[in-house]
C-alpha cells in the first residue's frame, strides 16, 4: 500500500489549505484597505 493516505497527509493537506486561506484572506484585507486608502 504505497499509496495509502496517513494522518500525516491529512495533517499537511489540512495545514496547507488552512495556509491557502488565511494567506488569501489576509490579502483580500490587505488590498480592501490599501483600496480605501487611496485618494482616488
């Protein structure tokens, strides 16, 4: 079974899409605020 899922994997995935996310939303933010702060 070389291909069989472990918890490790579904830890990393898990971890991974959490990263994914937070990196997304913290960007979105990121941009909403920078958007606001400009002038024009």
């Amino acid at each position: 079974m070389d291909h069989a899922i472990t918890i490790g994997d579904v830890l990393i995935a898990s971890a991974v899409s959490i990263a994914v996310v937070g990196l997304g939303g913290l960007a979105a933010w990121v941009l909403s605020l920078y958007a606001k702060g400009m002038p024009r």
